[in-house]
C-alpha cells in the first residue's frame, strides 16, 4: 500500500496502538513485532452489528478536519494511497474489513458479508453470504449483482491506480489478467460461473486454479468496496461523484478545496460491526501543511477544538513544543507504521548498477530522518521490507546505512568514477510540502558531493503517485513510501518488484525487470506454508536489495498525530496506520 507524502508519511497500506507518546525503543520493537502476525479470520458473530459503544461517546456536532492534499480518486477501485483509505473507511464497504477492540487487538470480519469467508478446499473457493438491510446511500439494496460488478469494473483499462490481488489471482498474473475481461462488464460480458459465481442475489462464490488463503484480507481493501450495478456507474466519471454505502456520504466535494460528509441515512448499524456514526458529518479542508495543523491543534482555540488531520502528523520541528505543552501532550497518538520510505531509480534511466549503488552510498539517511521528525518519525531503514512484514531480519543493512547513516560519499565517488559518470545529470522529483521541500535540499547536496549534477523538479503532493506511477514519468530518482497491505511480504515483492506488472499505475516505482524476481515471484506465490514462504520472500527481497538495488532503502516510519480537546474517541488505527476516523465524537 502506498503512504501519503506528509511528515510521519502517507503511504501505499497495518501496525499496532500507542495513545501514549513514550518512544522507547523497546516498546517500538514490540509494537512492530505484533503488527507483522496474520490477523486471525473473525467468525459470524465477530462480524454481527453494531460495533460496540465507545465509551463516554455521544452524538451530533461536526468535526473540523485539517488535510495536507486533496482526495486525487473517489473511485475506490482506484484508491490505494493512506490518505484516501481513510476516507474510504467512512465512505464505502466491502465483503470484509477489520475490526479493533480498545487494547489495540485486531480481527478480520465480514463487512457486507456475514462472516470472513468460508472455504472447504484451502483456498481454491470460497463463499460469501451478504448480509440483510444492506443498502447505498440513494436507498437501493446492495446484491451480489453489486459484488460481482465491483470486481469485473476492475479489469477495465481505466481503473489504473488500485490493486490487482484478486483479478491476478482470478485471471492471471501480471498485467495478463486484463484479457479475460478488456472492457470490464460494460459491454455485457462477464467472468465465467466457473471463476465468479453469484447463483442468488446473497452469495457471491470466488473460484481459483490454486489455493488463495489471503483472499478475505485482500478483500478488506478500499480498492475492492461495492459499486452499484447500475446507470451510476459512470465508469472513468464515477471517480468524482461515488454512490456511498458507509456511514457518511459525500454531500460537497470542491476539489482542491473542501469536502464536506454528512450521515448516510440508509446505513444500519445493526449490518456493521467495525464502524460508528457519532457525529452530524465532517467538515474537511485541504492545502493545510503539517506546520499549520499542528500550530490550529496546539493552540486548541476555537473550531480547533473539535478538529482533527486523518492523516497530517505533528510536524517535526514543533513536536518538542507538542511534547511539552501540558495539554497537547494529552491529546496524542502514535504508532509504528509499516511503510518503508525509499528513493526509488527508474532502471529504463538508470542501467548501471553502479550508478544506483552511487545513489544508495550518496543518500543522507540520517538526516532526512531528523527532518521527518527524527525517533518520532521513523528509523533508517537497511532494507526494503519493515520490521512489520513477517521473516523481517533484525540489522540486515547491506549499504552499511546504520554506520554511515549520512552517507559515504567518497565511496559513492569511486563507483561513478568507476561507471565513467561523474558529473551524470540526475532529475530528481520531489512533491512541493514543507518536509519534501526540505528533504529535497538535503539529498541535492549529497548527491552533488558525491560527483552528480542533480536537476530538481517540484511535483505536486495530490497527484504524486499517479504522476510516478506513469511508465514514462521523465525523472531519474523520487520518492515513495511502500507498506504491507497485510503482515505478508507477498503484498509488498510482488506489486512493487516483479517487471510483469509494469503499467500506467503500477506499483513498480522503480520499473525493475529482472526474470529471477518475476520467476521467484511466481514460485513462491505457491507455497502454501506461511512460514516457509515468509523465509523464501526474505531470501528473494536480499537479491533484490544486493543483486539489483532498484530502489534505495531510506526508512522505516512512524506515526505521532495531535486532535483537539473536545474530540472523544481518538486513537490509533491498526489498519488504517493513522488516528482512527470511525470512533471519534465530540465530547460536548
């Protein structure tokens, strides 16, 4: 899953709680440790409605809502990045989705279904029942008509940014699976019976040529929420005007500007047992950098007071005065997150590994680490898998980052000298936020040391990944931020590292085609055991790392969050990886 691109970081994905602001290291360890366990598959019972009370919650008011960028998809199908997932939580449903206690403990649930999921042959079919008084938002009853639809859409060509588990599982691996269904169901074709069933209007049957275990996380997606089988479906348009099936639903949306959510009259809290519906709606407003959330949220004056970021962390230069202000501290949540935030090196540019090597050796690891916020914005990072996948191997660090953590420019020299490239041209792409503006400084001087001519380019922050998601974006090295969608290396390899899913939207940053990653990649998608797989994806991701360097390691990141006095109901969201939006309330 892609992280958003503010402080503390919004990313493409799972972690554990923290309300407090202690940041042993110890206890960050821990938290880690636990996200990277399977979240075990909930019952009928876990899945039965409502969600229980928060306590001390009441309802009605508005929460006031401080965001960085504005929402670049409402289509969920297209939603993949942080920022918009937690919108999605609000806004949409699907089979299944996560449910948290108020220890921090996680179960995966049916949603729109009345349990996770039901198999009897390991995986290779499984069956789901919806659940009675489901409906949209415009009153209409959702079926397994709906269902069937929301998975066909995404094999049309215009759904470009969300995920591909299912389809691929479904159809094929790669980019291949959009030929058994080229235009979607929009031209009256569908999948065959014998791949998706729906023999009544409740059931909803997946059938796979091999043993698909993770289906129901995967179904726990934003990308894979109901969409009407009707007229509303407006195909491309569809991303600017949803039909909703949350407990609020969109009532303004000014691009660029505003939004604001009010409740969904027709969501039953009875049909729900993860989410809430306390307040009259939210009232959200874009373009607000993490400096000037932090100070509204500090000073807690006026609508501050019920206001919250979704996604916004405290800004890293004022996090020493959120820390001691004896209020603020009260009003805090953090968490270890489970994206690894890397310096991605377009290889259709970039050929020579020991030019990528030059880059990896030249990086100020360190130092962008204190920018982001230092111990509570993340840690160097020595690879490319977080301490939140399953196998993580405690200390790799390959580059010698732990050492040298702000670069060894001497020894990225040499290999420049050696690849006969001193004074290579770099366009390096950064998007135009306070933390990337400042980050950008830092990595043009050490490349610059280190015997490269970098060419700076400013992106805006709202279209990022779908700008380097492009095939041909036209720069050389630019940043992203990668997480698990579940705590399996299978949902960060594959979709970032295997060349056969290069496309327009792609995950794969870096455009790496290299056929022992896309053979591995297949082989092990096989293996059946968690544990013998979890071992073969760590062997896969030290070639990826060593033998190809397609993306270098920065670091591991964190999550430290403020929200107003009168906001009940806030803490940390195990899925999400930020503050969760549906338990909030206003306390008066």
């Amino acid at each position: 899953m892609v992280v958003a691109l503010a402080a503390g970081s919004l990313a493409l994905t799972g972690c554990t709680s923290g309300s407090s602001t202690n940041n042993d290291k110890a206890q960050t360890d821990k938290d880690a440790a636990a996200q990277a366990k399977a979240v075990p598959l909930g019952t009928a019972k876990d899945s039965t409605g409502p969600a229980p009370e928060v306590k001390g919650a009441r309802e009605g008011g508005t929460i006031r809502v401080y965001q960085r960028d504005s929402y670049n998809h409402l289509d969920p199908a297209q939603m993949y990045v942080s920022d918009q997932r937690d919108l999605a939580k609000l806004i949409f449903r699907g089979l299944t989705t996560y449910k948290q206690d108020d220890d921090g403990k996680t179960t995966l649930v049916g949603d729109l279904a009345t349990d996770s999921g039901t198999t009897t042959d390991k995986g290779k079919t499984w069956k789901y029942t919806l659940k009675d008084n489901i409906k949209f938002a415009d009153g209409k009853p959702i079926t397994s008509a709906d269902m069937r639809h929301s998975i066909e859409r995404m094999y049309a060509k215009f759904i470009t940014d969300g995920p591909m588990y299912v389809q691929q599982w479904l159809s094929g691996d790669g980019t291949t699976y959009r030929k058994a269904l080229p235009d979607g169901p929009y031209k009256g074709k569908h999948l065959p019976d014998s791949v998706l069933e729906t023999p009544n209007d409740k059931t909803i049957i997946f059938h796979f040529k091999r043993p698909q275990p993770q289906l129901p996380y995967a179904l726990a997606m934003a990308g894979h929420s109901v969409v009407p089988n009707s007229k509303k479906d407006t195909k491309d348009k569809y991303d600017v005007d949803p039909v909703c099936s949350g407990p609020y639903m969109i009532a303004d949306f000014k691009s660029g500007k505003s939004m604001k959510l009010k409740k969904n009259p027709y969501w039953d809290p009875k049909t729900d047992s993860a989410r809430h519906q306390y307040v009259d709606g939210f009232n959200i407003t874009f373009n607000h950098q993490a400096s000037d959330s932090t100070k509204r949220l500090i000073s807690d004056q006026g609508e501050a007071k019920n206001a919250v970021s979704f996604t916004n962390s405290v800004e890293p230069t004022l996090t020493r005065q959120a820390l001691d202000d004896k209020s603020a501290s009260k009003r805090l949540v953090q968490g270890y997150q489970p994206y690894v935030w890397q310096m991605n090196m377009n290889m259709d540019r970039i050929k020579d590994k020991k030019i990528r090597d030059a880059i990896t050796y030249a990086l100020p690891n360190g130092q962008i680490v204190r920018i982001n916020g230092g111990s509570y914005g993340g840690e160097i990072a020595g690879g490319l898998l977080a301490p939140t996948v399953a196998g993580y191997k405690k200390g790799y660090d390959p580059y010698g980052k732990l050492k040298h953590p702000n670069g060894e420019p001497e020894k990225a020299k040499k290999l420049l000298k050696e690849a006969g490239k001193v004074g290579m041209k770099l366009v390096y792409a950064y998007s135009n936020t306070e933390i990337r503006q400042k980050e950008a400084v830092a990595i043009e001087t050490a490349l610059n040391e280190a015997g490269f001519d970098v060419q700076k380019k400013e992106v805006d922050a709202a279209s990022w990944y779908q700008q380097m998601g492009k095939v041909d974006n036209g720069f050389d090295i630019y940043m992203t931020g990668w997480g698990q969608d579940w705590a399996d290396a299978s949902t960060v390899i594959p979709p970032s590292y295997d060349g056969s899913t290069i496309q327009d939207g792609s995950s794969n940053y870096s455009h790496i085609r290299d056929q022992h990653v896309t053979d591995e990649v297949k082989r092990i998608s096989q293996i059946t055991d968690p544990a013998k797989a979890a071992d073969e994806w760590q062997k896969l991701h030290f070639y990826i790392v060593e033998k190809v360097n397609p993306a270098a390691p920065v670091f591991y990141t964190k999550m430290l969050q403020l929200y107003g006095s009168n906001i009940g109901g806030a803490r940390y969201n195990t899925d999400l990886n930020y503050l969760d939006p549906s338990t909030l309330y206003l306390k008066k």
